[in-house]
C-alpha cells in the first residue's frame, strides 16, 4: 500500500542538528528511512513518485531555511521543527511549520540556480534612469542612485546590487533594524519589478513601509500600478504581479519554465506511443 498519494497529509518532526526526520510518536515508516538516507527508493514497494517529490521538496525548503531565504514559520530558538502538509493535487503540495503555512511548491516548476540564477543570487539592478510618479497610469521607477526617506534621518540608497541604510546621527537598535528591513524589503521589490525573483521573497514585514515609500512617490497602491514596466497590484496584503501565475516567479520566468516542463511531458508521451 502506498504511503503517499492524493489527498493524503503528513506531519513529522525535523532536527535541525542531526538533519534526521522523524514521527510524533516515535515509529518510523518507509518514507522517514527514506528521507534519512537509511532507504534507497528502489528497494521498497511502498514509495512512489509522491514520495520522491515530498523528499525532495521538504530537503529544498530546508536549503531554503539554511540560505536564510524565508522563515516560513521556522522557530529559531528549538532544533527541533514540525513539518506538516498535504498533497492538494498531482502538481501541488503545501506545507507548514509549526503550524504556520510556508509554501505551495508545485511539481514540474522548479527553478534551478543553473537556469535561472537571478532566482537565487544577487543581482545587479537592471534600472539606471530614475522616472518620478506618472498619474496616466500609476507608475514609477526605482532605480540605482535613487534615495528615499525613512524617518528621524534615516534614509535608503538604491546601490547597484543591494539597498543600504544611512543615517544621520544615533538611531536607536529597534530603528535600525527596522531600517535594515524596509531596506532588505526594498531590495528585493526593485529586483522582482525587475523580473529577477520571486515576489513572495518581499518580507511581509516589509511591506507597509514599501507602502510608505510608493506612496509619498505619488503611487496609488489601492489600485493597479507599475514599477519597473511591470503591473502590480496588492492581494492580501502582499505586493504581486498583475495577472502573476501561482508560483509567485516573475511571468517571463514562469513561461520558460512551463514550456520546458511541457516540451518534456510531450517528449515522454511521445516515446510512450
């Protein structure tokens, strides 16, 4: 009997120390020999490709934890973290930790940093010409050079690869770090209104002081707007592109990869004829 599949749903317990998977209650199945390493795939009549994938989405996200890419629910102060989900469909698995919603990965549209390195990597800005607000339809460039003010003399540069923090004067430590996040949530902004990364890797948290700043820009962010020649628009509270796919990867990037998955699937068909 399968272990994984449709409709099922898992929770286990993640060390962050030893990197092992273990059950709330102690037993171990197939699945968490599996993933520690202490089972191939091949030698077991239980696992399918549902478990394939969930191995390798849960290790992703872990490496995503490791670069310090999101939180997603993680609990910094405990080795020990609870990983949950469940499989919605063939091509879609979300997880939790610790109870908190993480991500939705789906199956098919992985982007790997030897594809798609602004993905992953900093990159330099792409956006050299500052253009103020334009009421006819909302919109604005932020670009390299540019400076925008925070609050009690602080302020944020846009330098070729990343924002940074200045200041007049001493602020105190809860100022700065809430500087160091409007300029991390700044950051990743102008590169996903670049088309170089996801738009869920806007910290949350950020994402009122970015309303700030579009704001005293003269952007309307209650309706439809463009930064950097792409259309956004705010859902439940988060910055996204207009018509965006549910991946949250910039469209173009998206495209290419749904056409390799598809090509791929075709190929497969085909030789199955």
């Amino acid at each position: 009997m399968a272990i994984t599949g449709v409709g099922s749903s898992f929770s286990y317990i993640y060390n962050t120390k030893t990197g092992k998977l273990f059950s709330k209650d102690g037993k171990e199945d197939e699945f968490i020999r599996y993933f520690n390493g202490d089972l191939s795939g091949e030698d077991s009549e239980t696992l399918n490709g549902f478990d394939r994938g969930k191995r390798a989405q849960i290790k992703n996200m872990i490496e995503l934890w490791r670069q310090g890419v999101f939180q997603g629910g993680l609990n910094l102060d405990s080795e020990e973290q609870e990983i949950s989900g469940k499989i919605i469909d063939a091509a879609t698995e979300e997880y939790y930790v610790n109870g908190q919603k993480a991500v939705t990965m789906y199956s098919g549209m992985m982007y790997t940093p030897r594809e798609f390195p602004g993905l992953w990597e900093p990159q330099a800005y792409k956006t050299h010409e500052s253009k103020g607000y334009d009421p006819a339809d909302n919109s604005v460039h932020l670009a390299v050079g540019d400076i925008y003010d925070l609050w009690n003399g602080y302020r944020l540069k846009v330098e070729e690869v990343s924002v940074d923090v200045e200041k007049d004067g001493d602020g105190s430590p809860e100022e700065d770090e809430r500087a160091a996040l409007a300029a991390r949530g700044l950051g990743a902004l102008i590169a996903f209104s670049e088309g170089s990364t996801f738009s869920a890797w806007i910290p949350k948290e950020s994402t009122p002081m970015l309303f700030d700043i579009l704001r005293k820009l003269g952007v309307d962010t209650d309706k439809e707007f463009i930064l950097n020649g792409t259309r956004c628009e705010v859902k439940d509270g988060r910055i996204r592109e207009v018509n965006g796919n549910r991946s949250g990867a910039p469209n173009a990037i998206y495209e290419k990869v749904l056409k390799r998955y598809e090509d791929a699937l075709l190929e497969r068909l085909t030789k199955s004829l």
